[in-house]
C-alpha cells in the first residue's frame, strides 16, 4: 500500500489559489489608493509647472529661505540646475521671457554667488503683518489607504517662511548702460560649434545675472539672458553660431553692437582646423 | 468534509499572504503624480504662491491657469477653502490678504473682458 506524505497537494491548491487571488485584489483591483501626496511624486511636467510658479513667487516676495524650501519638496538633487535648465528650455521653445529670466535670476541665487538686491515691494494696499512663521513643511511620506477604507492622517501644516521681512531680488545692475569692453577670438577644438560667449560685469567689475542680449542676423534674431549657466558664470551668455554667417550682438541695456561676429578659421597644432569663437565683454562704467 | 473546510482554509489563508504582500509589503508604486491628489498644505501653499504671483503679475488668467493645476473646479471656492485652512494653521495676516487678494479678483472676474482686451 501506497501512503501519501507531506504537504497534502489540495491544501497547497487552496494556498495557491488564494494567493493569486489575493495578488489580483491588491495590485488590480483595488490597488493601493494614494492620496495626500508630497510635491516630490508629481509628474515632471507638472514639477515644471511647480518650479515655475516657485520662481515667480519669489521674483514676487524676495524671499529666498522660502523659495529654497518650497524647492526643496520637489526633490531636484540640484535645484539650481534644474532652475537654469528649465530657463533655457523655456527660452528654446518660445516660451514666456519673464518667465526664463525669473528662472534664470533663481538660479542664479540659489548658486550663492549673487548677493540678492533690492526687488519689487509687495502690493501697498497689503499690510505687513510682523508675524513670523515657522518653515517646516512636513516631507512625510504619502499616506496610503486600502480601497475602500481611507485611513485619516493628521496633517502637518505649516506656512512656509516668512512674509514680513522685505522683497529682496537679484535684478540687473541698475544704473549706466553697458559698455563694450573687449571682443576676443577663441580658438578652442572643444567649442563645436562655435559660440558667441558674452559676459557682463558691473561697474564694480561683478558679473551680471538676468541682463537680456539679442544677437540678430539675416533678418533674424534670438535673444538670451546672462545667469542661464551658472556653471560659467552669472554674467555669461552664450550662442551658437552657424559657419558662413554674420551677426550682430546687442544687449537691451547696452549702449553699443558689434556687428560682423562670423566663426573664423583657426589652425590647431596636429589637428585639423577648426571654427572659433567669439568671448564678448560688456562693462557698466 | 474536513478536506474541503481545510481546503477552503487554504484559500483564506493565501487570500490574506496576497492582499499583504499585495497592499502592505510590496504595493504598487505611483510615480508622476497629478497635483490634485496633494496633501492640503501643500495645497494651500500652492494657493499662495499663485496669489503671490499674482500680487506681482495682475494677470487673472495667469493665476486661474496655475490654479488649474490642481483640478479645482471652482477655484473662487476652493481658494476660500484654502484661506479658511491657512487661517486654521496660522498664516501670516499678510500671505492670509495675498490670498484674499486673489479670491476678490477671481470672484469678480469677466471672462468677456479679458477675451477684449488686447
């Protein structure tokens, strides 16, 4: 005679049965419901959409501690880069300007080589009030609930920062227009293809976030704000030129052009030749 | 009978490992959230700085597009919500007149006067 031993097969049926259904409850029909969710989980367009307002609250209120910890809860690894990036992502698809330099200028002080000036006071029929509130929006994590049952999280609330103190934004120098300086041919393999790379100072020699050029050329033309890369500098700018032709350069804020800024010929040592490029410095007297 | 009552048994008790394992150790993950579904004070934050922008800009439209956003239907009254939830939580009276600011001029907007404006 025949005696079965171990795990009686139609119990380990019933486990598996179970189990599968179980599965298809929970990650089917009836997933996990998630509500009450951190900035940090949103989409990335609407992340773009978040920074975007983050930046023009503060060109709005000057308040950097509060601009820095609302960017905080998108969990950029590098705001201020994802600050510039998006200002030239802007720019390139023809979106708003006051928008990229808002952008641009958020940057640009978040990457703590610009001392923010005097900005934009708020709306005057609004008082001040001397109230000062704690920043500690909560990062919890985001509750989950099993449909069809919510559990109810007490919320941690916060205002963020303080509204009293007064607006301080980085803007452009205010004051004479720019000079042009110096214009230097650059040979340099690496700039491919050649640029048209500007840089602006102030009268104390500063460079200058947030200042608008326009470079024209064939009945065309593009405009640029300096601070968009401050990986190069809060004064730079910088644009790509195409071989054969010529451009004129300008800032808004400037007093003159260079005009006929067309890649040259430069001759590398074992190399071959290659286009250069062009640095342009601007200097407020 | 006492086959199918532990069979039956089987069943619940695997019904029970998956729905944990299911909703509790390993549950589907969310990622590229829409902004409806944020926690209220990240809400009301949101609300402040549309009105902030707005102390700024004086652009309605504007602000009635970034409230959007949140899939706010009417967002005269969700505003109101969020001003009721940031007084609840001690927002300064200035951000409290910043959103009020924006409430007045949401709730006498003309749609058929910004469409003429240039």
């Amino acid at each position: 005679m025949n005696q079965r031993r171990g795990f009686p097969l139609y119990l380990l049926t019933g486990l598996v049965i179970g189990l599968a259904v179980g599965l298809l409850v929970a990650w089917v029909i009836a997933p996990v419901e998630l509500v009450d969710v951190p900035p940090s989980t949103l989409a990335e367009s609407f992340k773009s959409e978040y920074r975007a307002l983050i930046a023009s609250a503060y060109v709005a209120n000057g308040d950097l501690g509060r601009a820095e910890a609302r960017l905080a809860l998108l969990g950029d690894p590098n705001p201020s880069r994802a600050l510039a990036a998006q200002a030239q992502l802007t720019l390139a698809q023809g979106g708003s300007e006051e928008l990229a330099r808002a952008l641009g200028l958020l940057s640009a002080v978040l990457a703590g080589e610009l001392e923010p000036t005097q900005g934009p006071q708020p709306t005057a029929s609004l008082t001040p009030s001397p109230q000062e509130t704690e920043n500690n929006p909560s990062d919890a994590e985001p509750t989950s609930t099993s449909a069809p049952t919510q559990t109810s999280t007490p919320t941690v609330t916060a205002t963020l920062g303080t509204s009293a103190q007064p607006s301080r934004t980085p803007t452009a120098t205010q004051g004479a227009a720019f000079q042009l300086q110096g214009i230097e041919k650059v040979c340099d393999p690496l700039l491919d293809p050649p640029l048209i790379q500007v840089y602006v100072e102030d009268a104390a020699r500063n460079p200058v976030p947030g200042v608008e050029g326009i470079v024209s050329w064939e009945g065309d033309e593009d405009h640029f704000f300096t601070g968009l890369k401050p990986e190069y500098g809060l004064g730079y700018a910088d644009f790509s030129m195409t071989p054969g032709v010529i451009y004129l350069l300008r800032l808004v804020e400037g007093a003159e052009s260079v005009t006929g800024l067309t890649p040259e010929n430069c001759t590398g040592e074992n190399q071959p030749d290659f286009w250069g490029s062009w640095q342009v410095t601007f200097v407020q007297p | 009978m006492g086959r199918y009552f532990l069979f039956l048994l089987a069943v619940a008790v695997g019904l029970g490992l998956g729905l944990l394992y299911g909703w509790v150790l390993s549950p589907v993950e969310f990622v590229d959230t829409s902004p409806d579904i944020l926690r209220v004070d990240y809400k009301a934050d949101y609300a402040l700085m549309v009105a902030e922008a707005y102390a700024q800009e004086g652009d309605t439209v504007s602000a009635l597009r970034r409230l959007a956003q949140l899939g706010v239907e009417n967002p005269a009254s969700f505003l109101a919500e969020m001003i009721d939830f940031a007084e609840g939580v001690g927002y300064t009276a200035y951000d409290l007149a910043l959103m009020q600011q924006l409430a007045e001029a949401l709730e006498s907007w003309n749609p058929a006067l910004d469409a003429q404006s240039p």
